[in-house]
C-alpha cells in the first residue's frame, strides 16, 4: 500500500516537502499512475479532451501538419503522456492520404497506458521516458493534461514571508507541518507567484519548468504544445485564497491530497506564466490560448458548423441513426469549444523556428 511506503520513508527521514510526497503517490510503486489501471477512460477517474471527442485529435492534426509543412523532413511526433491514445490515434488518422508518413511516439509512465498505445504504435515506439525518444526531436511534442500532474511544492505567504507545508505523520495518520521555504521554491514563488495576499496558498511548479526546459532542449525545429487548466499568474490570484490543490477519483473531486495517497490523482491549476517565461528565456517564440480559441484557429468552428448543417439535411432526407451520429459530433465540439468548460482551458504553443 502507497501510504506504508511513504510511512517508512517519513520515519527513515522526517517530513518529506509535499513535491516528494506527490511524486510517491502518483509515480512510486504502487502509486496512482504506476498500477495496471487505465486512469484517462470512461471507466477510469478523468476524461480529457481526446476522450470527449476524436475532434480533438483532428483538430490538433492541422497544426501539426502546418508544422510539417514549416520544416519538412525528417518530422517526429512525441505525445508525452499519452494515456489511451486517444489523441495521437485521431491525429495519425487525420493526415491526408498524400501526407508523407512521418515517425510518431509515445510516452506514458502508466504500464496501463502503454499495453493501450502499443496496440497504435510499434511497441519499440512506445516508451516510459522521453529521453527514449530521438534527440533532437524536429516536429512537434504534444502535452494534454500532464503538467498539472508534475510534483510541486505548495507554500503559504505568512507575515513573516513563504514557508512550505511538508508532509509528516502524527501518529498513524499523515499531516501536513509548517517548515521554512527552501531557497529554489523562495526563487519561483518571487518570479512566478504573482499576486499573493497574506495567507494565500500557491502550488510551486519546479518540475513543470524544468520539464519543459528539458523538452525545448530537445528540438531542433517544430513546436511543443502544453494544454492543460490553468492560468496566468495575475489570472490566478483569485484563487490563492484556499489554492488549488485538488484530487480526482472516478470523475469527482477526491478526499484531502493526504487521505489516500496512491489511490487518487493529485493536481493543481497550471501557472503559464512560468512556462511563457521559460520558453522565452531558451529563445522558442511563445504563444498563450485559451483552447476554444485555438482549437478555433484551427477549424473545429467550421466543422461544428458543417456538422450542423448535415444534421439538418439529415432531419429531411437521411436515416435518423446518421442523425444522431452527427447530432453526438456536433455536441462534443461543442463541448470542447465550451467557454466555462474545455474551451477555458490554455494552450501554450513553444515554438523553436531553426535550430541548425
């Protein structure tokens, strides 16, 4: 059981800062993401929005053409947390029949995930770490819904300045315990936090801005593409009263992150200031969305509207099955294109224009 092992790790050392702690319930053995279930399904604890609709997929298959279309060969695409593979299935499958075939892999920590993808991809295209994937990378690396997953710190602004919440047990049941800010988290929440009032709660993103150093390290040429909930930092500041901090378990909002640690997802809204600012600081020209805005730029408003219309042509002259059929299409691409749902979502598109 995860709790134990964080128990032993706990009496072995003392209070562990929150970012350990997260990293061992999600990623650790036996951790949410590390067992033989398949978390980003219907009958899983969350659904993305590849699983509302293939539209997605497709959708995003126009930007990753445009990409192709920019830099040519060779062209990889690498979808980092890829779960079921139900975004890179409709991308690959999207790609007109004159397209020349470029090399797509995938990456999943979730063994789960990775008997699903395998059933996509070679399985010698299927990894659990992207530093299995080529290096450099020239084409276009896809992260959906995995930056909020990354381990983070979280502190509070005190009078007397930022400490942290560590994790500790009190008896048989874990708790948090105040402790001083370490320095590296003092330096993100100073550049990234924002606007704090005293006694606000921010989740410190470390790992996310290293992950996407190390990613934007990696390309040549092309683009990576983070989507996930989230904000910037000025964007945000409403929410620091209580933080963000949340668990998911069977599609609802699970018990305090401490409860039952292993058996529920832990996430946080994402602080796209931090990433801009990253992407920036390594010379990738950044560009900030919100998803219905993008996915928009992209064509899945026109092909909401075409699906409108075949609905009604269809009401008249067609099969009432193929009218459900594009009555359900019309209604996921309005999910996804939703402004108080999916469509509030950011995408950051980090692009890297010529790496020779």
């Amino acid at each position: 059981m995860q709790v134990q092992s964080i128990r032993e790790e706990i009496a072995a050392s003392g209070p562990i800062p929150f970012d350990r702690f997260m990293e061992l319930s999600l990623y650790g053995p036996g951790g949410f993401f590390s067992g033989d279930t398949l978390r980003s399904q219907k009958g899983g604890d969350f659904l993305t929005s590849p699983e509302v609709s293939p539209l997605f997929g497709q959708t995003i298959a126009r930007f990753v053409e445009s990409e192709y279309e920019r830099i040519g060969d060779p062209f990889t695409v690498v979808e980092v947390g890829a779960g079921s593979g139900s975004l890179l299935g409709p991308l690959l499958d999207a790609r007109p029949s004159e397209a020349e075939p470029f090399e797509a892999w995938a990456v999943d920590v979730s063994p789960a995930a990775r008997v699903a993808l395998a059933r996509l991809l070679k399985p010698e295209r299927v990894v659990s770490d992207l530093s299995k994937t080529p290096d450099p990378i020239r084409g276009v690396v896809i992260a959906n819904e995995l930056i909020d997953n990354l381990p983070m710190a979280i502190a509070q602004l005190t009078a007397e300045g930022w400490r942290e919440r560590w994790v500790g047990c009190d008896g048989e049941t874990l708790s948090f315990f105040d402790a001083p800010s370490r320095p590296e988290v003092t330096e993100w929440l100073e550049a990234f936090a924002g606007p704090v009032a005293p006694g606000g709660w921010v989740e410190v993103q470390m790992q996310a801005r290293a992950w996407l150093h190390k990613v934007l390290s990696r390309i040549l040429a092309g683009s990576i593409l983070v989507i996930d909930y989230g904000d910037t930092a000025e964007d945000l500041a409403p929410r620091r009263r209580d933080g963000t901090l949340r668990t998911y378990r069977s599609h609802h909002l699970g018990p305090h992150p401490l409860d039952e640690p292993g058996a529920t997802d832990i996430t946080a809204d994402v602080n796209f200031s931090a990433l801009v600012a990253c992407a920036q600081a390594l010379g990738a020209e950044a560009e900030l969305f919100r998803q219905d805005d993008f996915l928009a730029t992209w064509g899945l408003r026109e092909e909401l509207s075409l699906s409108r219309r075949r609905e009604l042509e269809l009401a008249r002259t067609g099969p009432e099955v193929e009218r459900l059929r594009e009555r359900s299409r019309s209604v996921e691409a309005e999910t996804l294109l939703h402004p108080r749902g999916l469509g509030d979502f950011r995408v950051l598109v980090s692009r890297v224009w010529d790496g020779d």
